[in-house]
C-alpha cells in the first residue's frame, strides 16, 4: 500500500495526503479533477511515496501525515 505526497505545481503551499494501490491511476485521478479535495489546485506533482507492506502501517502513516504534528513532519522533510 503507498502512502503518498502531492504538491499543487500551480499553489506550492498545498499539499494532500493520500493511501492507494496504484500510484499511478490515483495521481492521473487528481490531475484529472476526480477528486473533490484536490481539484481546485490542479496540476500536483507527488513529492514523496512510501511503500509498505502492512496495510495497517500505511493507514496508521497516512492518519498522522494528516495531523498538525504529521503536517509540520511533511513540510520539514518533504
């Protein structure tokens, strides 16, 4: 399961969080305006993606990556 990373290129102050199976159909799915949270800010261009092999892991890591301390976490090292 990949955890991932957008950035808006257009608003480089956004940033979304997101868990899938495939990478690459759900950053097409973004750009394509398919998602209510993220198509104002279209075009993103994923920064980071973290592959793990527990499913629960990668939720457990997405849920903190969208907290307050998860979002100062991603904007220090992403």
């Amino acid at each position: 399961m990949w955890v991932y990373v957008l950035r808006s290129v257009k608003s480089r102050e956004r940033m979304y969080v997101g868990l899938t199976e495939d990478i690459d159909r759900r950053v097409d799915e973004h750009n394509a305006g398919k998602s209510n949270s993220t198509y104002r800010f279209r075009p993103w261009k994923c920064e980071v993606k973290i592959w793990f092999d527990d499913p629960e892991k990668a939720k457990r890591f997405e849920s903190y990556l969208k907290t307050g301390s998860g979002r100062t976490f991603s904007k220090r090292h992403f």
